[in-house]
C-alpha cells in the first residue's frame, strides 16, 4: 500500500508540473499572438493614415489651384464635333474636284428613299464612300437608321444649304445609364415612360440605345430651329439654331439629357446629331402637317412598334 501512495504522488507531482508547463507555453503563444496583431494593426492604421494624407493633400492642392485659376462648375468636353470636323476636312482634301456631284447623288437617295445605290450614278464607288459618313442607311455606327436621312456637318450643310429637309435628332448611349431603378426622373413631363418600358422589354442591360425625334419640315440653313427637347406627346418643347447643334456638341448633348428626364446623362451620351430627310416629308409630317394642332398622345404611341394599348 505504501509503494501505490508513493507512486499516486510522482504521478499526481509529474502532472501538475506538466499542466503548469502547457499553461506556461499557451500563455506565451497567446502573448505572441497580441504583439504580432497589434504589431500588424499599427502598420495597417498607419499605411491608411499616410493614404488618406496623401488624398487630402492632393484634394487641398487641387482646390488651390482651381481657386488660383478661379474655375467655377464642372469642366464638360465633348469630342463629336471635332471628329466629325476632322472626316469633313479628310474627305474635302479627297473628293474636292467632284464633292459636289456625290453630295448630289446622296441628295437623290434621300430624296427618292433609295436603300441601294443605281448603277448608272456617276463616281458609284466614291458615292458609296460618302455614303458610309452621311447617309444613314450606310453609316455603320452611331447614326445608323433606315430612313433615308442625310447627316447634317459643316460640309453637307455648305453643299445642301437651301433646300427643304424634314429634321430629326438623335442620340446614343448605354442602356444601363439610361434605365437605372435607383434613379429618380427630374421631370416626369420630360420622361418618355412608354419608350423607356419598350427598351426594357427588348434590350439588354449592356446593349446601348439608339433614338431619334421628330423635329419639323424647313430649310437647310444654320439658323434653322432645331429642337433640341420633345415632350412625352414627341412635340419639340425647345430649340436651337442648327449652328449650335452643329458645331458644339455638347449643347446638344445637354439637352438632350435634359429632354429624357436625365440632366446628369450629359456626359454620358456618346454620340448626337442631327439628320435630315431632303425634299420629303416624312410620316409624322404627312399625318400632322400641323404642329399646333398636337394629336392626342394615345394617337400618336399606338403607331409605335411595341407600344400596346392598355384594355
């Protein structure tokens, strides 16, 4: 009996001296642990400090600077109407001797609603060149629409000052810029609701959105009104002199933003223009020759593609 108690007590003596042991090494690890974590929390806390210093310091100087240069609002650069001023001058230093008889002969499409080129047209291959930068059928990109319209830039007007045109204006841009749930219309009698719900229904949200409104039936001519905004019923609601429209497009552009309910879509529009359709009228124009007497809006919707009438 006496050599069992001796041998309880070694082994009762062996464990505590081991669990002191273990506590000993769990409390050194768990106070490694702290220094290493603390150690890596002083480093994340001072690389965001000299970050966020860094940013103030560029925002201080930048607001210095544009105090010093006294700027005031928001720079806005819209690249349209230089690019298009650049093809004008490309394609005047290519075709100067014979612009006037392709301008022509994109005049006679127009005019007579010609999707493909006649074969007895004079310079066939240089008028399908031309075609591809004013004629709408023909451009792939941007202004691409099948009604037969004339674009509108320094060179055409220059060539086709004078004669009569039904107007148009339109515009382009990303349809997740253009139908945003978390985004409130500024005007709701500027917003084209039933428009907006036949894009949804046909368009995904990474395809972009191609439009064009219905202006009125003049003259060709920089002084031309040129709407600029539409109502829900599509009547012009404000305009500009075709000079405007022309050689600044961004003023188009912003009111165009404005037109959809969207005043912040400004810089978001890739592309707008005006197009014309020579000597022609087109539909809206054969059917309200008269633009103070508006037609009803259900009148004017229910010849809309997609649009159906509620029962």
């Amino acid at each position: 009996m006496r050599v069992k108690r001796e041998r309880r007590r070694v082994l009762e003596r062996e464990y505590l001296s081991y669990r002191e042991r273990a506590y000993e090494s769990l409390r050194s690890i768990n106070e490694r642990y702290r220094a290493i974590r603390d150690r890596i929390h002083s480093y994340v806390h001072r690389i965001r400090d000299s970050y966020s210093n860094i940013a103030l310091s560029i925002r201080s100087r930048t607001i210095e600077t544009a105090k010093k240069a006294k700027l005031e609002g928001k720079a806005n650069v819209s690249y349209s109407s230089r690019d298009e001023a650049i093809v004008d001058k490309t394609i005047y230093d290519r075709y100067a001797e014979n612009l006037d008889l392709l301008i022509n002969n994109i005049k006679l499409m127009s005019q007579a609603g010609l999707l493909y080129i006649p074969e007895d047209f004079p310079m066939l291959n240089a008028t399908k060149a031309l075609a591809e930068y004013y004629f709408t059928p023909y451009i792939p990109a941007h202004d691409h629409f099948t009604m037969y319209a004339v674009k509108l830039t320094p060179l055409t007007i220059s060539r086709l000052a004078g004669e009569l045109a039904d107007f148009y204006v339109n515009y382009e841009l990303e349809l997740k810029d253009y139908l945003s749930p978390y985004r409130r219309v500024a005007d709701y009698y500027m917003n084209l609701f039933e428009l907006l719900l036949s894009l949804m229904r046909k368009k995904g949200r990474r395809e972009r959105v191609r439009n064009k409104s219905k202006g009125h039936y003049g003259r060709i001519s920089y002084n031309e009104p040129i709407h600029d905004m539409i109502t829900t019923d599509f009547t012009p609601y404000s305009s500009s002199k075709l000079i405007h429209c022309i050689l600044d497009s961004y003023w188009l552009k912003r009111w165009k933003a404005m037109s959809i309910g969207f005043p912040e879509l400004a810089n978001k529009i890739i592309h707008s223009s005006v197009l014309a359709i020579l000597v022609r009228k087109g539909r809206y124009t054969k059917l309200y020759p008269d633009l103070n007497k508006k037609a009803e809006l259900e009148d004017r919707l229910r010849r809309l593609r997609y649009y159906r009438r509620k029962l």
